[in-house]
C-alpha cells in the first residue's frame, strides 16, 4: 500500500513517518511529495533518500492528482507560512478524492481542534480539518487527526554535547517554549489553572510519531474523520519540574502566570512577532487544561512510546 506523505523531505515528522513506513518492509511503502528543488539531495537523510519522491506543486491539481494516481493514503506533514497552508492541504484533500485515495489525514500533530481555534497562527488546522470532514460525511474519503501535544523533543534543548543534543532533538529546530534548560539559569514557565493548580501536558517523541501512524494504517475499520490521539506520556508540571532538576543537575526557576497575566502580555506583543505570539496565546490554552491529548492510538496498539523519564535520562543523563 502506498502512502504518500507531502512535506516527507523534513528532517522531523518527515523523516519519523517515512523511516516507520520503510520499517514495515513493504506493507506501506512511502512516497514522498515535495515541491520541486534543486536542494532536494543535499537536505535529506539517508533514509528519506531510500524513499521515492514525486515533485508536485501544491497550486495545480493536476500536478497533484497524477502524484497520487496509485496511492492509497495522504498524510500531510505540511508547514506552510500564511493562507497557503489551508489552499495547499485542501488542493491536496481535493487532488487526493480525485485520485481515488482511501484516507486522509491533515498536517495536526498538536493539540486538541478546540485549542487550535484559540490560537491563531493553528487556526488554519480547524479550517482544513472543516474542509475534511464535509467531505468524509459526504462520502468522498475516509480521514483522521493526529494530536501528539507538543514535541518532547523541546526538551533536548540546552544539552550541551553537540552530538547528543542532536540526537536528542531528533531534527527540531525550534527555540525553547515553557522549558527553558538552555537558559544560564534554568527556568519553566507554568500557565496556572483559574484556581492556582498547575495543568497536565502531553508530550510525544517525534520518532514515536511515524510508529503511532503506521497503527492508525492498520486499523481495518474506517478511520470516520476523528481524533486518533496519540502520547508518548502526559504529566504534570510538578513532575516535568523534577524530572528536569533530576536529570540536569540543576535547580529549575519556576514562574507561575495566570491566565490574566497572560492576556496582559498579549496585548504587548505585536502580532508581527508572530511565534511570541502563538507561544503566548498557546499558554493561555494550557490555563484551560487543553494540553492534554485522549492517546487514542496507544490503546489501539501495543507501542511503548518514549515517557519524559526515559527521555531525560537517555540524553540528559549522558551530559
Ligand atoms: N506539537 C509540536 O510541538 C509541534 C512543533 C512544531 C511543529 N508541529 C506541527 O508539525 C507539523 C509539521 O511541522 P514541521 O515543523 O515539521 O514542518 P517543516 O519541517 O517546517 O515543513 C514540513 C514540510 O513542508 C514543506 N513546505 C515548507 N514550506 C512550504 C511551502 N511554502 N509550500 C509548500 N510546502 C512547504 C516542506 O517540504 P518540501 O520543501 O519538500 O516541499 C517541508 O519539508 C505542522 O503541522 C506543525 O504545526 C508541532
């Protein structure tokens, strides 16, 4: 079965979704869509390399109906800056209808759709995932979601062995967001609940990510356009608190901010500074506990995903 997998080429959740269908040794064979680049060689892994790619461009529907013409399945892993993020996933939800593919599933993997409509940089995930589900009840193609909550792999962030950090960053490439372990002195910020009590969140390994996937595949019923969640662990901040001073070594800041203060600071940020924006407004959904994520398809399968722990300990411990 093939499964194409558009924005396959990124060293993330491309490469976590292409490696866990290669593994499955020619149960799901993956196919990568990319827009045409003279860079492609140079920016793929090895193993993406192993991976056939078809060049497409998001804008035509032809181009993308003929890229899908024999597979069974999309998963889009797109991350597309501004409006084109929605038309290129609806082209690609339209081209995947007309090819005659079975299952689609929208670029999520983060948290909840009640939480993506309060932030606005992820209310394109809610207006493509609208898009989807007139067509799954019309019929046209079977879909799901694929919460995960947020990268563990945040946390790799401030080792200071280059070659650990690497591996433990897993080709995140982002800055520090609440967990700041690469500060000279170490903080976390922790968006407190209207009572003071501090939330849950969910964190998932992005190598994990393509394992949790490949179960949704396998799942013979239809997928029926919902959620299938997946956690590599959920915890509170009291135990992200100390797993962190555990396994650095460090004592670890912690600054409370309610959901108050967190408007407060909204208004200062200007909506130019669009991720201090998103990360804002993406605490004030942590003040409403929508952090957690319903792990859907850890029940679904046997997969051991990484927890925060064994995390902690297999790349912080080796500092
Ligand atoms: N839960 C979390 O903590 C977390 C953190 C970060 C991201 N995410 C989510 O994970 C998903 C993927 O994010 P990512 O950071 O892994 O993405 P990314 O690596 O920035 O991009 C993925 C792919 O999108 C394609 N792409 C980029 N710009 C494009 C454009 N202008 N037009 C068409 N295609 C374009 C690229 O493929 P080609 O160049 O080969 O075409 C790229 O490999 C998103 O849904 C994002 O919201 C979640």
């Amino acid at each position: 079965m093939r499964v194409a997998v558009a924005g396959g080429t990124s060293p993330t959740l491309g490469a976590s979704i292409v490696s866990a269908l290669l593994a499955t040794q020619g149960r799901y064979t993956p196919v990568i869509l990319s827009r045409e680049s003279k860079r492609e060689a140079s920016r793929l892994l090895p193993l993406q390399q192993n991976a056939e790619i078809r060049y497409v461009d998001y804008s035509s529907q032809t181009s993308l109906v003929a890229a899908l013409r024999d597979v069974e399945v999309v998963i889009s892993v797109l991350l597309i800056p501004g409006p084109d993020w929605i038309t290129s996933q609806v082209n690609l939800l339209h081209a995947a209808e007309e090819a005659g593919c079975g299952r689609f599933a929208p670029s999520e993997f983060a948290l909840t759709d009640h939480a993506h409509t309060m932030v606005d940089l992820l209310a394109a995930k809610h207006v493509v995932w609208k898009e989807v589900q007139t067509s799954v009840s019309q019929g046209k193609i079977d879909a799901a979601r694929f919460p995960c909550g947020m990268f563990m792999n945040y946390l790799g962030i401030g080792i200071s062995k280059d070659d650990i950090r690497l591996e433990a960053l897993a080709g995140f490439q982002e800055g520090s967001f609440l967990v700041h372990l690469d500060a000279p002195f170490p903080w976390i910020e922790v968006p407190v609940r209207a009572d003071g009590s501090f939330p849950n969140l969910t964190l998932t390994d992005i190598r994990d990510v393509g394992s949790f996937i490949v179960a949704a595949l396998d799942i013979e019923e239809p997928w029926g356009g919902r959620d299938l969640g997946m956690a590599g662990d959920t915890l509170g901040f009291i135990d992200l608190i100390s797993l962190c001073e555990r396994y650095t070594g460090k004592s670890i800041q912690v600054y409370k901010v309610t959901k108050p203060e967190l408007v407060t600071r909204l208004q200062s940020i200007s909506p130019g500074q669009f991720i201090q924006y998103m990360e804002c407004q993406l605490e004030i959904v942590g003040t409403l506990d929508q952090w957690v994520i319903d792990p859907t398809l850890n029940r679904l399968s046997s997969i051991q995903p990484m927890t925060v722990e064994q995390y902690m300990k297999r790349y912080w411990g080796r500092e």
